[in-house]
C-alpha cells in the first residue's frame, strides 16, 4: 500500500486499524498520540525518517519481555514513511492522524488532545531546554500546541459550537506543525 502518493490513502490506513494494532499490543497510546511522536520527531529539523528514534519513543512503550509485531512495526514505519512525504511535499496536505468525522464529538477531540501530547513528545524528547532556541514562531507554536494537548469537551457549549472549534482547533494544529517543520527543516 502506498500511503505516500495522496492523503486520503492516510486515511484508508486506518485509524482504527492502527488503534487495533496498538491495543493487540497493550500500548497505552492512541494512534493519534503515535502519529503526533512521529511528525514531532520529523520535524525537529535533526531527524529524519530513515532513523529508528523516533521508534524507540514508541516501542519503549512496551513490555520489555514483548517486542512489537511485525504487523505493527511494518505500519509504523509506513506511517513514518508517509508522514515525512506529506510534511516534505508541496501540497500541504499533511494533517493529524484522527478518528473519522463520523466519531463523536468527545473521541475526535481527545484525539486531538493526544496528537498534540504526542507531538511534543516527539519534537521536545532530548531537547526540551531548547525550545526557546528554536528560531521565528516556533517556540509560541509549540507552547500553543502544548495547550490544545490539554483540550477538553464542555458541557455547556452547544456541538454545532463545538464542532466548529474543532474543525478551527485540526487547521490551527495543522498549519503549525507544516509552519514548524519548514522553519526547522528549510531555514
């Protein structure tokens, strides 16, 4: 499957394939939480996805008796694989690893929540004394991204309400993972 060639095959990989994989293997990480590591670690500007760390931030995650499946390695790296192109093209069709617009409301914002946990975990992991380093708007990016890691579903706002600050909350979070990657990448 080449997952590289357009973004919607991204999404024929399957977030619920991917969070199946992950559960068979009794990871306490969503899919969204994976693919937020590994576009953090992509773009650090010092990575890139032919390096196995950004592997270890996942599989350290594991059991030290149990090793990943090969089913679950084989999707990693593709999502690696693709994750890298998507940030690397032209086409700016990179954008987090979440649930289907079909999901409710509470799931897709969690996975949002997770993406942006796992995001930082993968730009900041070894560096964080760095941020403030970090050239242009950077740093207010990441800070910015470490707060919607934190989103939450109230209870008193009304979904129609909620689902167009998510729809804002995915392009704010996407534009800022392109924007970080390009000043660290291209500068």
């Amino acid at each position: 499957m080449n997952i590289a060639a357009d973004h919607s095959s991204v999404e024929d990989f399957g977030y619920a394939e991917m969070s199946a994989a992950l559960g068979h293997q009794d990871l306490k990480m969503t899919a969204a939480e994976v693919h937020g590591i590994l576009s953090g670690y992509l773009c650090r500007g010092d990575q890139d996805s032919e390096s196995n760390s950004w592997y270890e931030l996942i599989a350290g995650r594991v059991n030290r008796t149990q090793r990943l499946s090969g089913e679950l390695r084989a999707m990693l790296h593709e999502l690696c694989r693709s994750t890298s192109a998507q940030l690397e093209g032209d086409q700016f069709d990179f954008k987090p690893f979440s649930p289907s617009d079909d999901c409710m409301l509470r799931e897709r914002i969690d996975a949002l929540a997770d993406w942006c946990r796992g995001f930082v975990l993968g730009l900041m992991s070894g560096v964080a004394e760095r941020i403030n380093e970090y050239p242009g708007d950077v740093p207010e990016l990441v800070r910015d991204i470490m707060a919607i890691s934190e989103a939450e579903v109230s209870q008193d706002d009304d979904p129609e309400g909620q689902e167009r600050a998510l729809t804002e909350i995915e392009e704010y979070v996407r534009v800022a993972a392109q924007l970080i990657y390009d000043e660290l990448n291209h500068s």
